[in-house]
C-alpha cells in the first residue's frame, strides 16, 4: 500500500516527530511504502493569495491551481491511504497544516465537484500536552477529532481514525517516560495496521 503522509512539526527531536519515525518503521515492517509531505522541511507556503481566494469563494473549479498546490494533488490521488501528524497547538493543527487545507482542499478537487482519489483509510496522529482525560471532560477533544474527521476528511475516506498521543506536558516525568514508550510503540501498530480497517 502507498502512505502519503502530511506531517507538520519544526523540530526532529521533538516528541511528534518520534510518532513519525515510529509510524513510518511500521508501515516499512509490513512492506508498505510511504510518500510525505514535510511541510516546515519543504517550506511551504500556508497563505492563501488573493487569486486562490478568489477561486474558492467563487467556486470558480474552471481557473487554474497554484503549482505547489497541483503537487499536493498529485501525492494524495497516488496514494492508498492518507496519515496526518502533527502536534495539536492551541486546539487545532499547527497554522503551517491549517494553512496546507486552506490551500490544498480546492474547489473542483476536494469539493463542489470532489475529483479526488478516495483514500481507503485516513489516520489522524496527534500529539498532545494535555491528558486526554482533561481534554475530553472540557469537550476539546471532541471538538478537535469533529473538525479533523467530520470536515476536513469527511467522505474523503472509506474509513478515518483520529489517535491522541496525550500527556507530554501533563503526566510527571516518571509516567510520561512510561506512556512515550507506549504512544510510539501505538504509532507503530497504526502503520502496521494501516490496511486494516
Ligand atoms: C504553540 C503551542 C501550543 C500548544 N497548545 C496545546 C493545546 O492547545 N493543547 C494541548 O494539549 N497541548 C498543547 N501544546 C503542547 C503540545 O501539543 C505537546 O507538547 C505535544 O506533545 C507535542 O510535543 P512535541 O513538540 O515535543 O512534539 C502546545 C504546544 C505549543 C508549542
């Protein structure tokens, strides 16, 4: 199976970073190959122009598409399966990852028609300070996996998933040695059973 991955984080020795690396050995353990979209590593470019905005509130699926935005298209429509990863900031993705949807998810494409390649599966990894306990009694988490998986995935999946890898910032650092140890072993089953639904 093809694995694109779209991954936003500045840093490689960051904790979100490790959950990369330990998806990617999975999906390699099981023989499958993977393509990435390493948006501070390739620079890209999270504003949308005027042009672009006049395309998309126009619905104007006729005009033409940036470059860097037909280059997005054309790893998403190669690829059987899509993974995101990425540290929640602020509740929401990383402004480098929102700014990629707000770009990449075109009229014509994405939506109003979707032309789109289906992805067999979508997986969300996200990383985050709090323990999801806390983020699911204040009802964040659930409002952060709506956004990511009723929108901007959608039907653009036959099967999306949203995974929190929590407590980075939160646990002691006794326990969280503990629970990075089981987060990354986690992500590592998730590319390993990623064509598995
Ligand atoms: C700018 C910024 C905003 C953050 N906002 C949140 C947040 O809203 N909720 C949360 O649980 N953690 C938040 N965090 C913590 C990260 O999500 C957390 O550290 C995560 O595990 C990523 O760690 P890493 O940067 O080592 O990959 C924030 C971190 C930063 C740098």
């Amino acid at each position: 199976m093809l694995v694109h991955i779209v991954y936003a984080h500045p840093s490689n020795s960051s904790f979100t970073h490790g959950l990369l690396e330990a998806f990617i050995a999975g999906l390699a353990e099981v023989g499958h190959v993977h393509t990435i979209s390493d948006l501070y590593a390739a620079g890209f470019n999270p504003v949308l122009s005027p042009e672009e905005y006049a395309r998309e509130s126009s619905y104007a699926a006729d005009l033409p598409i940036p470059a860097d935005v037909a280059a997005e298209h054309a790893l998403l429509d190669a690829a059987d399966a899509w993974a995101f990863v990425y540290p929640v900031w602020w509740t929401d993705v990383p402004a480098i990852l929102k700014g990629w949807f707000d770009r990449v998810w075109t009229v014509g494409w994405a939506y109003h028609p979707s032309t789109l390649r289906r992805a067999r599966k979508a997986v969300v990894l996200c990383a985050a300070g709090h323990t999801a306990d806390h983020l699911r009694k204040t009802g964040l988490l659930q409002s952060m996996e709506a956004v990511m998986l009723a929108d901007r995935i959608f039907d653009r999946a036959d099967h999306k998933e949203f995974h929190l890898f929590d407590g980075s910032e939160a646990l002691p650092p006794a326990e969280w040695e503990l629970a990075e140890r089981r987060h990354l072993e986690r992500a590592g089953l998730l590319g390993r059973e990623i064509a598995t639904s």
